[in-house]
C-alpha cells in the first residue's frame, strides 16, 4: 500500500489497511453531516462534530461579501471568523447562514489516516449562499485535521480556502 | 469501530468491518449508475437499481415546477410520482426528463450498514434539468433504504425531498 | 462480494477485497490531486498524475468554444488535444486553464479494480472555466484506465465526454 491513504513512515505497524480504510469512511460521513447540520440549520448537530478545542478559521470568508445584503467593508473583521471549539463554530455558522437558504456539497476529498486517533483531509466545495436576490455562488477547499477520541473522529481544525466567490442577482437571471 | 458506518446493536458479530466497506462501497456505485441511467437516458437500465417492490416517492417534485414549462397546479398530482418497483419507477422518470438534457450529481453520502442485507443512506443532490430556454437548478437530498439479494444491492426504498429549486431563464443569462 | 468493485471472473484470487478497497480509495485520492493540480495550476503535479504512456482524449472539447472568447472554427483542431503521457497533457491543460479561473469537480466515481495493475473508472464531471466575462458551465464524464507501478496508481487512459456545455455571460447575471 501506497503512503497516498496515510502510512506515515513508523505507522504503518500501528494502523491496519481495515483500519484506515474503516476510519476514512468514518471521516467522510463526519463531514457530510456537518454539511447537513449546516444546511438544515442544525447548530446543535455542528457543536458535536468539533473537538472542544478544535481551531476554525473562516477569516478569508467576510471580505467576500462586502458590497453585498448590505455588508461593508467595517463590517469585516477576519478575527470575528476565527473561533475555538463546536459551540464557537456553530455561533459563526448561526450568524452567517441562520437566516438563508444555503447549500454545501463537498467533494473529492482526500483523507490521510496517520496515526490511529489523527488524520487530515482536504475537500473541495461548492457552496450556495442565498441572501434575498442576492447569491453567492463559491468555490474553495477545506484543509482539515481530525482527531479520534474515544472511538469517535472529530474535525480538530479548519480552514477555509477560496478559488473564486461569483454573486448572482436572481432579479436578472430569473 | 463506532456506529457511524452501520453497526447497529447486535449485527456487529453479523457482518465484519470488510464486508460493510465493500457494501458501502457497491451501494456508491449503486447510486452513480442511477445517475448514469438518468442523464443517458437508459431507462431498461434503471430498472435493475431497484427491487421489485421498491417503495419510490418523488412526490414532491411536481409543485416545483408549476409556472414554468407549461405545467399547471391541475397537472400536480403527488400520487402519480409514488410508485413501486423499477419498471414503474423508470416510467415516472422517463416521463420527467426523458424528452430533456438532465444532469443529476449526487454528493457526500452517509451510508450505513445494519446487517448483511439491509442498508440505508442519504445522498446530497444537485440536479440541472432544461426545458427548452427554462432551466430547474435543484438541491436537495434522498433518503434511501437498500437491500441485497443474491450478493446484488439495490435501492428498497427512496424519497427525494428538496432544500431548494430555483428557475434560471437562458435567454437573459447566456 | 459482487463484481461491482471489480472481480472480473479469474482474478478474485489474485487480489482480496481489502486490496480492492485500498485501490479505489487510492484511485479516488489520485483524481482529487488531478483536479487540484488543474485548479491551483501545479503543472508538474499533473506529470506525475499520469503514466508516461497515457492516451489522453480531449479531442470533443474544443468546438464547444467555438463562438466563445474569441476561439472560431479554424481554431478547433481535435488532435492538438489528443495527447500522449504526463508532460503533454500537462501542456494541454495549461494552454486551455493556465490563464483563467477554473473549477473542476468530480462526482459519484465508479471505480473498478480487474487485477492488482489494473482499473478503470467513470467520474462525472462539472468544470466552470471563467473566460473574461464568459463563463463555460460544463457537465460531463471521464472514461478513465489506470495502472499500478511499483506501488502507484496513475491515470493510464483518459477521456472527457459532455452531456451539455452552457455559456453564460457575466455582465447580464452579476
């Protein structure tokens, strides 16, 4: 077996292919129901999915949005993005998307197992972010780890990157 | 191994974490040859993704289109998008996007295994459905039951329920 | 286990289920670098992404940009993009993305492992290649081969199908 699903050198004795391949799946149904959580506005689902000291960091998010649903550039303060744990995380996504249709899919993701209890991962998004006639069409990755605790994988760290952020006005496209 | 890729109370001794992986798996590639049979129009095709007596709601799907290619409230009627099996289920579909450029995307499913047999899951969608210059953008998820005779899995049940549909008109935006 | 993941009839013996599994998690791993490296424009990624003998098929892509971003009939020459090995494909791309905003995501992967070196797979594709203010929404699938070499998969063979390419123009939907 390739290094590509995650046998650091000096692991591989501790991990099985079973095992790895069993935590992978595990990873990726983790993020699929952040995703819903998110969509459905579940802020009570999104607080389980973190680590209580996971590191979050949407701080590239906010200056995507100025001169857009009324946002300026005073409004964008990148540390306000920049939070510790799952109820932090489940605040900001609560205050960004508590009032809008949103959609997130991810996909291609690349999960490395590492260690039993740490792995790390990237997937891409497309996420859809419906502000009265105002949308928000972006394309970015998430960098993530992930840590097992007690028998459960958790995100322990987040970054969201973006490729592009395009805005729709429904009033013309309609 | 935690629960989150199907081990119920009482079926772990029943099937092992391997064959759960390989069920997971064949029920992703289950689903993408649905979508396959869908986009190409290969409605025989269809057929044999589901059981014979698979339980299949679309029956949301119809007030979404009111107002938009010549349907009206009188052509809605739920009960003719419930149907059982796959030839009834083909037919539902053809009669749908048979006549139209579709593409359906299926996103970050949660598959999970409760025995050797059975299985559930749930699938993200995206789907782009074009009526001449009228264009359904669609998001949403199916909530899906399978089940495995002789070594096959198939879809038993699915209801597709909608997070949003928005309608795009091509002659304004292109 | 059925033949879904690829026991084609003689070699079940030759590769287990739990090497089946790891092939297709690795082949999945492979793509998503593909499309990174295409994404974030890491051409010398993409070499390694690919066999040094890979048959790689764009050729149905270039009349769908005919009209659009100045490209005309006389432009469009399907052999210039049907391409041999790692370093040519890599050129390809970045004479078709290298100085634009691209997206690509790949969807529901079908994945079949025939024999420890060798598998094929289906992915459906959306790409969003922003040109100016003209936008190419794509929607499609790659045929893919690839083969295992000391250890590593690669993409083998590659060719990209269409469903429906749609233009749109950004000055009317921004």
């Amino acid at each position: 077996m390739s290094s590509e699903i995650g046998a650091s050198e000096g692991t591989t004795a501790e991990v099985t292919a079973i095992e790895r391949l069993v935590a992978v799946e595990e990873i990726k149904y983790l993020k699929s129901r952040y995703f819903d959580a998110v969509d459905m506005k579940d802020w009570s689902a999104i607080i389980g999915i973190f680590t209580e000291d996971a590191q979050v960091d949407f701080g590239g998010e906010g200056k995507h949005h100025v001169g857009h649903h009324g946002v300026t550039e005073a409004d964008v303060n990148p540390d306000d993005w920049i939070v510790i744990g799952g109820p932090a995380t489940a605040k900001v996504i609560e205050g960004a998307v508590g009032g809008i249709s949103s959609v997130h899919h991810g996909h291609d993701p690349q999960i490395q197992i590492h260690s039993a209890t740490r792995a790390t991962g990237r997937w891409k998004l497309y996420d859809r972010l419906e502000y009265g006639h105002e949308v928000m069409h972006g394309y970015g990755y998430y960098d993530e780890e992930y840590r097992c605790e007690d028998g459960v994988w958790r995100i322990s760290q987040l970054t969201l990157n973006r490729l592009r952020v395009v805005w729709e006005d429904m009033r013309k496209t309609g």
